[in-house]
C-alpha cells in the first residue's frame, strides 16, 4: 500500500528544522525515547531505538521552527516490533489517545515488513504543504506484538519561502 519510488533530489532531511523543545511522544519508554529515533547520530546506532511502553501505541508530535512541505517518510524497525499502521496528521496541536480517532488523518500508511528497511515512502503532498507541525500516531506493529520498536524516522521536504510581513512596505495608490 505504501509507495516508495521517485525520490526527488530537491527534497531534503527536515532533522534541522524540527523544534526539539517542543516534541513529544506519548506512551514511550523512558529508556528508549523518541530522540533515540529522530535526532541525527543517535537513529543511525542500531543498539538505540524508540519503544513504546504499556502497549504497542506510539502517539509523536513533532513541531517545526518553519513551515514545510513533506514530501516522504523513511521508518527503519525490527521485522515483528516494527510499526504496521501509521496515521499521519499536520498541524494538530495536542492530540491525545483518547481523541486521536476524532480528527481525519492527512495520510494513513500500511507499512510492510520490506517499507521499515529505510524505504523512501511518499505521502500525500497536497496535504503536506503547510505544514507547522506533524502528529505520528503509530496504531500497531507488523505481528501485534505487545511493545512497537522503531530504530530510525526519517522526514523528508522542503522548507517554504515565508514573507515576513514586517519587512513589507506599504505601497500608496496616485
């Protein structure tokens, strides 16, 4: 169900992008943190990698220091514990278990075991113009193991041009 073809090369890592003191993951292990998958350095070391803790469900916030366009996702997990169905939603602020069901999702992907090899998987671009801040909300994994296990997330995208209105002049008509 998930594509992954045609990566353009205009499209780049947003890992710089992405405001730190702002992401979030519901239901991780203290242990295993989500930084773990995310941060450059730490998603690339096999022995580290995000886990989830009561259950199988992750729930991810990830906010931008600028508006983007993503483009695809690259997720890297283990062949069981890897996550299956991943509901993807822009720029929903505080999004929780009890109502993530409530909101229509911007892209919804069923990954196979073969897509967590750090396939390059395209999103629905049109709903992934403006985006300010992303929601993962990883609903199960590959065999419904109890505990969901991902080692790398990866978004791909471009920042957007903004126009910052300050620097506007105000052009008056003759």
């Amino acid at each position: 169900m998930a594509s992954g073809s045609g990566f353009p090369h205009s499209q780049v890592d947003l890992v710089d992008f992405v405001d730190w003191r702002g992401v979030e993951c519901l239901n991780q292990n203290t242990g295993h943190s989500v930084g773990n998958a995310l941060k450059q350095g730490y998603r690339d070391d096999d022995g580290l990698h995000l886990e989830s803790d009561a259950d199988e469900q992750l729930l991810i916030y990830i906010p931008f220091t600028q508006v983007v366009k993503l483009h695809s996702i690259v997720f890297k997990g283990p062949d069981e514990e890897g996550p299956r169905t991943v509901k993807l939603f822009a720029n929903k602020d505080n999004m929780g278990f009890s109502n993530v069901n409530d909101y229509p999702t911007s892209d919804t992907l069923i990954l196979s075991q073969e897509d967590l090899q750090e396939k390059h998987i395209n999103l629905k671009y049109v709903k992934f113009q403006s985006v300010r801040s992303l929601t993962i909300f990883i609903e199960d994994n590959q065999i419904g193991k109890e505990i969901s296990k991902v080692q790398k997330i990866v978004l791909y995208g471009t920042t957007v041009d903004t126009t910052n209105m300050k620097e506007l002049k105000k052009i008056e008509e003759h």
